[in-house]
C-alpha cells in the first residue's frame, strides 16, 4: 500500500466553510488510480462543493509537507 496525498488551491473551501489551501488529505491504497477513486468518494463529494474541488495529487516521492502548514487534515485508509 502507498501513500497519496491530494492538496487543495486558494479558493477551495469545504461545505462548512473551512479553507483547505493550508492543508491535506492523504489516502493509502495500492495505486494512483484507486486512491483518486477513494478521495473522490469518501471526501471530495461529501466535504467539498464539488467532487473536482482540488488541485494535485502527489505520491510520497513528490510531496513536501513543508508547502502546508494546516497540515493533514484527514487520513482515508
């Protein structure tokens, strides 16, 4: 199982009003395709205005933290 961590842009607020541009989401699953699939169903169509309401998903190699001071803001096993 890998870690995907999706991160939101500057005007992506969830459905209670919380901005997200600090902050990410990290989805562990077996690869790139299903772990979007798993974002998309269990966070970004409930907590988000629409399910596209994102913007980039990174692998472990890629991602920085460092960029998100919020830090995460939810795990989805």
């Amino acid at each position: 199982m890998n870690n995907y961590y999706f991160t939101f842009g500057s005007n992506h607020y969830t459905n209670e009003g919380i901005p997200m541009r600090d902050y990410w989401v990290r989805v562990i699953d077996k690869n790139y395709i299903q772990a979007r699939l798993k974002f998309i169903e269990k966070f970004s169509s409930i907590h988000m205005p629409t399910s596209d309401a994102w913007a980039f998903q990174y692998n472990d190699n890629d991602f920085d933290s460092s960029y998100f001071l919020g830090g995460e803001y939810m795990l989805i096993e």
